[in-house]
C-alpha cells in the first residue's frame, strides 16, 4: 500500500504529460453509503485508510472554515459559507442537497447587493493549515479547488432568476459574476500560497450541458461564463498548478474554448451525453488534454453485470489510457444504487483481480 503512495504524485506527471504509465492515475468518488459499505468490505474505519485500499492516487486539500458556527435551522436546513441553505433529501440513489433559501432571491440592483451581502471575510479560512495537510498527504497527486463562478452565482440567486438574470438585468448578472470571480482569485492564491507549489491541479466546476447539449448558448459560454475565469489559468499555472475543468452533460462544443482558456484536464466526461464519445474525443483532443471520469454512473454501475462492468470498464481504460492522458474515476459521485460488487469490478479493472488481497 505505501509502494503504491509513494508512486502516485510521480505517476500524476507522467499522466499528464502524455505519457505511458504502469496504470491510469486513480481516483473515487462515492455517495456516503458506497463509502461506508466499503469500509466494512475491507475491513477498514477511516476514509483515508478506504482511499488507500483502492490504491487512489489523489488527494483534497483545502482550508478548513474556522469562521463562526453556520446555522441549522427548525427544518433541518443548513447554511452555507455563503449563506444558501440546503436540506437533505433521501432518495434511492443517496441523499441531495435541495436549495431551499437563495440569499440573492430577493436582491436585485447593485446597489442592493453592495449594501445586503458580503462574501465570507478571508479570516474564517484556516489557509495555514494546508501546510500540514500538504505535508501528510505529499506522496499524493493533490487538488485543491472545487470553485464554481457561474454555479455559485445559482446558488446565491436561484436558477431560474440566474438564468434570467443573463437575459435581463446583465448589469447585475455581470456584476455579481466578477464579484465571485474577485472572492476566489483571493481564496485560491491563499491556498496556493501556503501549498507552495505542492499543489497538482485545481478543480472548477460548472455544468454547461444536459444529455442532449448545451444548457446555454455557446456565444453566452464564452461572453457570460468562461471570461470571468481568464486570469485563473494564470494564478494556477504561478503555483505550479494545473487548470482542470468539471462540466457535466454534453459539452464536446465548449471543449476548444476551455483549451484556450488553459484547461488541461476534463471532468468528468458524461459518456451518456450526446457526442461525448471516447475513442472522438481522444483521438481529437488527447495530445492536449487529460481526460478524467467516463465511468457511466447512470445505466452502467447502477444496471450492469459484473462481467458488463469490467468489460465495459477495459474499453475506457484502453482507449483513454492509451499513452497517458487519463484519471481513472467514475463520471459522477457513485449512487448508493449501485452493488459494491460493480465498484469492485470497476476497481479490478485497473488494479487487478482481488487486488485487495494482500493488502
């Protein structure tokens, strides 16, 4: 187990420069009750000790939030550090997070916004502790990130009102948008500052697409979205970091724009989307980008024989693997639906057959 850590962050640069490998980078995402379903599997009690069981090469870091205590409120609804309060919603794929108070809602001039909300002060983040997070993790590919502009703009003033915002009231929109932008320029030098250089990639996240295509139009991607986030590939690149972007959906329209932007890993590659086809996307794309995810989470994991999985599993590795250029990992969170025996398989397919034996 430790042979394997101490070849993950060697193994990152490898990857991403295009080239062959021992294996794909690994890495895993999971609902709650995948995760604790596998930590009685292998017999384990912490997540790190799970992370290190499927032999994933990765590893989060990010500043912990000392600020002052968020609310839990009468209907089991949170608030957030930025003030958008979610409640837990069980379904038969897990637990979501319902946005049930959007602080923008009812704020909708700039004048207001300057006067009624303010973005959480630098001081209620414990960016000195990313040092020791560094130092316990430095034998890992590390990111740090999972920053959203556009998305953040939806959770602080509701989708629908965001979506007309881009239409109607383009001043505010514009506004708000920089005002993100200005608060994560901030935060993620802090963090970079402290990780001194240990820092592999940064994730962003928006979701531009739906299984059928654009969400938006690709005029308003490059115009409303993607120019908020010019400077980022920059403040990333002066820390040693790369720029990876997550959108889910049908997105293969938007992927020279995010190319030029200074993009140089996609996330997650939604194979159910229409148009995200692996073997067009690497042959067309693969010299430039990293691709990460194209493990179906939507028919495959949740539908699929165990023989299905890794059959289907090899095919991705195959081709996406093919001279470096991938992060093994499924396309979105693994859903509680799925049988433990589909994730091992999945697993199996880039580690070997029971390899957890042994370990």
């Amino acid at each position: 187990m430790f042979g394997e850590a101490v070849l993950s962050k060697k193994r990152f640069e490898l990857v991403v420069a295009h080239k062959e490998v021992d294996r794909p980078i690994v890495d895993f995402q999971a609902a709650r009750e995948i995760i604790e379903g596998l930590k009685t599997h292998f017999q384990v009690e912490t997540e790190d000790e799970l992370l290190d069981c499927l032999q994933v090469d990765v590893r989060s870091v990010a500043p912990d939030y000392i600020g002052p205590p968020l609310k839990t409120f009468p209907d089991g609804s949170k608030e957030s550090i930025f003030g958008v309060r979610t409640k837990e919603i069980k379904n038969p794929s897990g637990v979501s997070n319902v946005e049930v108070y959007n602080p923008l809602s009812e704020i909708g001039t700039i004048d207001d916004f300057r006067e009624r909300y303010s973005f959480p002060s630098y001081e209620y983040f414990d960016f000195e502790g990313v040092k020791e997070k560094v130092r316990r993790y430095n034998k890992y590919a590390l990111n740090t990130g999972w920053m959203s502009i556009w998305y953040l703009y939806f959770f602080l003033r509701g989708m629908e009102k965001a979506m007309m915002d881009m239409l109607i009231e383009k001043e505010f929109f514009r506004y708000v948008m920089n005002e993100c932008a200005n608060f994560y320029k901030g935060y993620m030098k802090r963090v970079l500052e402290e990780a001194n250089g240990a820092i592999d990639y940064v994730m962003t996240y928006e979701d531009f697409g739906s299984t059928e295509g654009l969400l938006i139009s690709l005029d308003d991607i490059r115009n409303e979205v993607l120019i908020y986030y010019e400077d980022f590939a920059q403040i990333f690149s002066n820390y040693g970091a790369r720029f990876a972007f997550h959108s889910c959906g049908s997105v293969h329209e938007v992927i020279p724009d995010l190319l030029n932007l200074g993009v140089s890993i996609l996330d997650p590659v939604q194979v159910s989307a229409k148009g995200m086809d692996i073997e067009l996307l690497k042959e067309k794309y693969g010299d430039r980008l990293t691709f990460r995810g194209a493990i179906d989470t939507t028919e495959l994991l949740p539908r699929g024989t165990e023989e299905e999985v890794k059959e289907k599993v090899k095919h991705t590795v195959d081709v996406l693997g093919k001279d470096g250029g991938y992060i093994f990992c499924s396309s979105n969170d693994i859903n509680a639906d799925v049988a433990l025996e589909n994730v091992l398989a999945m697993y199996e397919v880039a580690l070997g057959d029971k390899f957890w034996e042994g370990k």
